[in-house]
C-alpha cells in the first residue's frame, strides 16, 4: 500500500508539472518568449489540390465592398484535401471519427521532424524506411509517445510550381516521396504517435495505388497532415504542435492551421 500511494503521489507531481510546462509554453507565446512558425499556406487559387477525380481549385468572390456596400465579405469553395490540410480518420475508413469528432489533445503533441531531403532529392518516389526512423532515434532519441511525425522530404521547393509538385510522367503516374507501410505500422504499434505529416500531396508517395499509408494511419483512428510549410524551419526536435482544422460536421477532412511553437 505504501508503495502503492508512493506511485499515485508521483503520478500527480508529474500530471501537475506537465500542466505547468503547457501553461507556461502558451504564457511565453503571449509574453514573446517563444518562437512561433506558422506551417499553413495561405489559400488561393493557386493552391495544390489532388489532381485524380472531381476535385477543383480553391475559388474566392468578393460579395461586398466597402465602397458600395459599406462592409467587405467574400465566398469561397474548396475541396476538403486542398492546401495545408489534415486527412481525418474517416478519409479512408469507415466508422472512423471525422473531422469535428477530433479531440483537441489529438491536435496538440511533440512534433519529430525526420529530414530526407538528400534521399528524395535522388530518388522522387522515396518513402521513409524503419530505419530512417531508427536512425532518427540514435541521435535524438526515441520518439516520444504521442509525438506527431513529420517528414521534411524537401518537396516544399516545389509549391509554387502546381506542375512540378505533382510531377506526373507521360504515363499518368505522379512521382513524389512519402511514406511506407512498414515505417507507418513501426509509428503505430510501436510508438503510438498521435498522426503523420509531409509537405507533399499525400502520405503516400506519388505512385501509390493502394494507398496503404493512409489505410494504416486512418485504421489507426490517426491523422495525416498534407501540403504543411515550413517544415525546413523546424529542428528535428523540441517543438509543439498546435492543429486547427475547420470543423466540417461529417467531414473526411479539411483545411486547418498548424503552429510550431519554439522555446527562444
């Protein structure tokens, strides 16, 4: 019993202190004493959207002015998987949370930043390995239960050029870097992570045609984050975080904000 009582008392010292660094994180974003990237694109009709199907560009209309209506308002339509966007769990699984059924503690979470950059500037179809993630480990340590991976492959380089950024061949096939099965189920079983994220169209590489990465994210009752910016700007470690997706009643997805946030 005592032993016992010893372990609760920690468990609430350690409970109590978490909330204490949160709290003090936000404090430090209000005071100016923490560094904050924004990791969205601003959308427009320039945006990258899936080029497979019915999907259509970003639009926007202005249905008020000021100088005749006294008041500036507009209209938009977008498809949900355009731009900075996160894929709910319901993307590609049924009976799978959607996009407002996301609790907020999934949307805030240590993000881990693996760069393969070199490897995907090689090779377009790339998609992150076991031992990428392996490697990470050995010099930042193990990930973190509830981390939220992103991958930096390098493809943001391409994002004002719609073209090159979807990089089809003359076959139909697009070639961009993501992703693997394997690396995907290693993140799930092993390290519990809250959900993914790739500054590429998908989380599967271009030439997938099972769409397998999504499958086990989304099985998973996890997330994918797609299109994010910025993602050179982040440290392979020590940032938080926060996810604000719009919130589509029954929605698969949607556009959100992403901040890191960077203790300075």
């Amino acid at each position: 019993m005592k032993i016992f009582l010893q372990m609760l008392t920690m468990g609430i010292m350690l409970l109590s202190f978490g909330k204490g660094l949160r709290a003090g994180m936000l404090e430090d974003v209000m005071n100016g004493k923490a560094t904050v990237i924004d990791m969205t694109y601003p959308l427009n009709e320039k945006n990258a959207y899936w080029p497979v199907g019915p999907y259509t560009p970003f639009k926007y209309e202005v249905i008020a002015n000021l100088r005749k209506d006294k008041v500036f308002s507009g209209k938009y339509s977008t498809p949900e998987h355009l731009g900075t966007h996160i894929d709910a769990p319901n993307h590609f699984e049924e009976g799978m949370p959607s996009v407002d059924q996301i609790p907020f503690e999934q949307l805030i979470g240590t993000a881990v930043v693996i760069d393969v950059t070199d490897k995907a500037g090689k090779d377009a179809d790339y998609t992150l390995s076991p031992s990428d993630i392996l490697l990470w480990e050995k010099d930042n340590g193990q990930i973190p239960e509830g981390a939220i991976v992103l991958l930096n492959t390098g493809w943001s380089k391409r994002w004002h050029d719609y073209d090159n950024y979807k990089n089809f061949d003359k076959k139909g096939s697009m070639h961009f870097p993501g992703y693997s099965k394997e690396s995907t189920s290693f993140l799930v079983t092993k390290r519990n992570i809250k959900g993914i994220g790739i500054d590429t169209l998908s989380g599967d590489c271009g030439i997938s045609t099972d769409f397998i990465v999504h499958h086990t994210i989304n099985s998973a009752r996890k997330f994918i984050l797609e299109n994010v910016a910025n993602l050179d700007k982040l440290p392979p470690k020590g940032a938080t975080l926060i996810i604000a997706p719009i919130k589509i009643e029954g929605g698969s997805g949607g556009q959100c904000r992403i901040w890191a946030i960077l203790p300075k």
